[in-house]
C-alpha cells in the first residue's frame, strides 16, 4: 500500500459502505444548513392594501438576535460536516485506488514488489545449431580438399554433359547432320549449300559422352556419400541443441505456470485483505461523525 493512503486505515473503523451512507447522510446535513444561510435576511416584511392598511400581514421575518448569534455555530458544523465528508471521500477513493492497483499489476510489477528472480525464456539463438559450413570447417585440410574437388568436378562436368551444355548440343547436332548432310539457304544463283562432314567417328562422341555421364554419376555418388555424412553430423549436433532448448523451454514454462499460479493468489489475497480495511475516524471528526451516524440510524 502507498504511504499515502496508510493514514485512512486501521482499528476501530468503518467499512466503505458505512463510510458512504455517512458521507451522504453528511451532504444532506449540510445542504440543510447551507439552505438556512443562503436564506438568512436583517430585515422583516409586512404588506398591507391601501385601502384597508388595518389588514397588514407579516410575510418575512428578519434574524433575530439570538439567531444571529447561532450562525458561527451553524459554520462550524458545516465545515465540521464537509471536513468529515472530503476525509471519508477520500478514504473511499484511497482504497478503490489500491484495489485496482492490485487488479491492475502485472507480472512483472509482482516479481519485482515480491523480490522473485523472474525466470528468462531461453532464445533458440543461444543454442549451438550448425549448418553445413560449420561442420566442414571442423575438416581437416584433406578432407575438405576432397570435397571441394568432388563437389567442382561433379559442377564442371554435369555442365559440360547437360542437355543445355557444349558437348550435348555439339552430339545432337552431329546426330542431326549425319541424317541430314546438306542444307541450302537462300533462291536460285543467291543459293548456298552446306553440306557437313563429320570431323570425327560417332561412336567415339558416344563413348565420351557416356563415359562422362558415368564418371559424373560416381563423382555424384562419392561426393552425395560425404555429404551426407556431414549431414548426418548436422542432424546429430542439432538435435542434441534442440533437445537442451525443448528440456530449457520446458523448465521456462513450467516455472512461469507455478509463478502465475502463485501470482494469482498473491492478488486474490490482497484483494481480500484490502476488501477487510477499515476506516478510522480522526479524533476532530468523531462529534460530527457521531450526530451523523444516529441521524442515519
């Protein structure tokens, strides 16, 4: 509770709903004396007609004396009335405050009010997970000269073989030309004709390209086989990282459930106990307080 709002509570009190009824039972109080101020006049009134001023009547009456002299007191218990109203007003409002300070707080607000060490979430960033390249930088220089040559060699020549590559489209051309030798462009004395001699025997093209092929698939193969142990090697380490960070997480949630839990009750208990909090009346306002609560009754 603020400093602030202690000095409206204790024992003996009153609860909120008694500190009300008297507030307002207070207001009409006062409003009954403030009438009679507003209302207050020096002077008396008498009217008459003028053809019969023997039938005058009074139709105002003026303070008296001894009313007079009772108007400081009429005052004091007005400011003894508003004095009692402002304070359980504000006693009212002090405790409202601190019951949606409590509704209100956060978790935060609570860890920090209780002096509890929050637990942080893990962040998967924090854990050791590899990829690819930090596991070929764990080779040694043999090794990582093989794979580079493999994954080259394998690069240079599924170039070269590709349906798109060099040697392809020159062994489909030659195809083309050995069933069709000749071939004439342009009209009449303007025509050209070519006509294509193979530079060297087609089998020997296809033996290359073949051999080439297969030497592509076994590099292929002999690169996908340490790839994949690497790979394998990835999948280990990262496993193992994502398991600390499940097992971590999990504590994390367990922990945050058991303080929410923890938190819920804090909050439920001081709802309660500021719900109980009395209302104690000054030692100046108890008069008034006193002729307020036997008007109420």
């Amino acid at each position: 509770m603020k400093d602030k709002n202690k000095v409206f509570f204790g024992e003996p009190g009153i609860t909120s709903t008694s500190a009300n009824h008297i507030a307002n039972i207070a207001k009409e109080y006062v409003q009954d004396l403030q009438n009679a101020n507003d209302a207050i006049s020096f002077l008396g009134c008498r009217v008459s007609l003028m053809i019969s001023p023997q039938d005058e009547k009074t139709i105002t009456y003026g303070v008296k004396t001894e009313e007079l002299e009772k108007i400081p007191d009429n005052l004091q218990k007005i400011t003894e009335a508003n004095s009692l109203i402002a304070w359980l007003r504000e006693a009212i409002k002090a405790k409202e405050a601190e019951m949606k300070d409590v509704s209100d707080m956060s978790f935060e607000d609570y860890t920090k009010s209780e002096n509890i060490d929050a637990p942080v979430r893990p962040k998967r960033e924090d854990y050791q997970f590899v990829g690819l390249d930090d596991i070929l930088a764990t080779l040694s220089i043999k090794e990582r000269e093989e794979y580079y040559a493999l994954e080259t060699k394998c690069a240079v020549i599924g170039k070269f073989i590709h349906p798109d590559g060099s040697y392809s489209q020159a062994r489909k051309e030659l195809q083309q030309k050995i069933v069709q030798p000749v071939t004439v462009t342009g009209e009449g004395q303007n025509a050209m004709v070519y006509e294509y001699t193979p530079s060297i025997e087609q089998k020997n093209v296809e033996d290359l390209f073949f051999s080439l092929q297969n030497e592509h698939r076994n590099t292929q193969a002999s690169f996908n086989a340490i790839k994949y142990k690497i790979q394998q090697r990835v999948d280990e380490l990262n496993q193992k990282a994502n398991n600390c960070f499940s097992a971590d997480l999990a504590k994390y949630n367990n922990e945050c459930h058991k303080l929410s839990i923890d938190f819920n009750a804090y909050k439920e208990k001081k709802t309660v106990e500021l719900s109980k909090l009395k209302i104690i009346i000054p030692n100046a306002l108890e008069r008034v307080f006193d002729i307020m609560n036997k008007t109420g009754k």
